[in-house]
C-alpha cells in the first residue's frame, strides 16, 4: 500500500523555534495542519556565545492547538571548545528531543566558502566527519546526530552528496558507535528543495540500517512556517527504501516508534 493510501502518525521533529513568537505559532500550526501532521517538535537553536545568555525551550499557547502535539526540544551546535559548557547551559531543561549538531569543522563555519576552497573535497569531508565522530562523546545529553552529511549541503562541488563508498571507515565508525551508545540519526530534508539532498544520503542511512541502527527521527529543518512539514512523504519513502519499517518521535527523551 502507497503513503498516500494509508493514514500515517506524521511528525516533523525539527522545526526552528528562533522565529515561533507567539503571533507567528498560529502560522506553523496551520502548515502542520495542511501537510497532513499529526504533531512536530520545536526546536531552539543552542550555539555558543559569550554572552552565556539563559537558554529556555520554546513557549506556546498548548490549549489553543489541542489538535496537534506540539513537542519541545533543542539543538546544540556542538564544537569540542564548548561542549562541555552547553551541557552545562541546558541541564535542568526537560525537553522532548535534543538534536546534536556539527555546523563547523577546523574553526570554520560550514557556510563558509573558505572552508571548502582552502582544503580537498576529500580532506573537506573527512575532517568534518571527524567533527561527527567527536561529538558522539559530547558532554551534553542528546537524542540523535543531526544530519549527519550536513557539509554536502554548502558544498559548492559538482557532485556534493556524501556517499558511504567515499569513507566507509569513519562512517562505520560513526554508525557502530551510534548504534552502541543506543543513540539514533536524524533524516533531514532541508537541502531537499534546492540541491536533492537528503541528510544522510541514502548510502549512509542504509549502511546504518545495516549494522542495526532502528532509531531514526525526521527534521523538516524548517526555518519558516512555509517549511513545516516540508518532504515528509520523501523521507518516508527513503526510510523505507533502506530497510527501516518504523520512525522515531522522542518525548520526554523516550523514543517512540511510529510504523512507515
């Protein structure tokens, strides 16, 4: 039976929080509602600043989208100077889902195109997935390893996609120690519009079904009420196409699994 044949438990498990005010919720939930969610989770961006400003989780009138389950979580930008201070900046929060994100590599931004024109694509790559590997021992409590490939989302190469073939070391080192540490990946869709990309690429989100990965959340990566929702029907198809019969939706840092 096809996706659209069958009433599917939908959930958008990463939907920036930074623009959720409370006259602009009112627009993310009539999103979800259009795209067919049953719920989706917000999640505040948690990078480090000097500032060492309070981190609180997003806040929305619950009572008024009763029809939605509307979840809580965070996503920690992690780098090995600052780790150990989100950990402490976050404790004591009590979110449904916490994200654990490499945005940089060798001091630099993956936005940054000096990233990519001062090094190999190849040597590009493999330090960012040592990036990866790192932060598995992140101090910081987390749920999964957000989209994993991200650097082939900036990549100005022909070809950017990230493929098991290219470094089946690391990345089984990345996903056997994932699935040890009972930690799971985030199948995200924000580079899908633009580039085709989904984060992982399909390669690696099958090599991780293949060495027992079962944990696997689905991130819109939603930055505008517009994205809400954004290729949920494409990541379940991609999740299935690599073996997975279930989902995962976190609350209260429980997963819990949703059949595809």
């Amino acid at each position: 039976m096809g996706l659209d044949a069958r009433k599917m438990t939908l959930f958008d498990c990463h939907v920036n929080a930074d623009s959720t005010q409370q006259q602009n919720i009112r627009k993310y939930c009539a999103q979800a509602r259009q795209q067919g969610l049953d719920g989706f989770c917000l999640t505040e961006p948690v990078v480090f600043s000097k500032s060492e400003s309070t981190i609180k989780l997003p806040q929305f009138p619950a009572k008024e989208h009763s029809d939605l389950e509307i979840l809580t979580g965070l996503e920690i930008e992690f780098t090995p100077e600052t780790h150990t201070s989100m950990a402490l900046r976050t404790a004591g929060l009590n979110p449904d889902y916490i994200i654990n994100a490499v945005h940089s590599a060798d001091g630099l931004s993956l936005r940054d195109m000096e990233y990519y024109t001062s090094q190999s694509r190849t040597d590009a790559y493999s330090n960012y997935l040592t990036c990866v590997f790192d932060s598995l021992d992140a101090a910081f409590e987390y749920s999964v390893l957000g989209h994993i490939t991200y650097v082939s989302k900036y990549a100005y190469y022909p070809s950017p996609a990230l493929e098991w073939r290219e470094f089946p070391d690391i990345l089984d080192n990345i996903l056997m120690r994932t699935v040890f540490m009972g930690k799971g990946l985030e199948l995200n869709a924000s580079a899908y519009a633009s580039e085709k990309l989904l984060m992982p690429s399909l390669s690696v989100l099958k090599r991780y079904r293949e060495l027992g990965g079962e944990i696997l959340t689905f991130g819109s990566g939603a930055h505008s009420y517009l994205h809400v929702g954004a290729h949920m029907h494409d990541m379940c198809e991609a999740a299935i196409s690599c073996g997975f019969k279930y989902y995962t939706v976190f609350k209260k840092m429980r997963p819990q699994m949703y059949p595809l």
